[in-house]
C-alpha cells in the first residue's frame, strides 16, 4: 500500500497527477480502458471491475525507488 495519502482519485492524467507525484500504479485493471467507474456503461464491465477489487486482482502498487 501506498504511505502517501493520495487526496483524490484522478483517472485523467493518471499517470501525471499518480503515478509520477506519488510513484502509485493500478495493477491488475482488468478492463481494455482506463476510465472511472461512472464512464462505464456496461453492467457486465462493472461488474469485472467491482469483483477484481473484491478479490484484489486489482491493487494500488507503491513503485520502489528502482521501478520509479
């Protein structure tokens, strides 16, 4: 997990505002497209989302200094 609190979660500029400011990644997305929840129209697609973080498919990676 990451030590950083991160104030809100932002899906545009992810990798800008996230990744690069607190060195987190989202691994495991399991969808073809990196949008927040609200954007998906699919239940089904919602539904793969809401199980891979039930089941922690999907986790927030804190990159160490050698990935960062």
């Amino acid at each position: 997990a990451a030590k950083a609190s991160v104030p809100k979660m932002s899906y545009k500029n992810f990798d800008i505002k996230i990744i690069a400011y607190y060195g987190v990644v989202i691994k495991g997305w399991p969808l073809d497209k990196f949008v927040p929840p609200s954007l998906i129209k699919s239940q089904t697609e919602l539904k793969v989302l809401l199980w891979a973080w039930e089941t922690n498919t999907i986790h927030f990676y804190k990159l160490t200094n050698e990935e960062f």
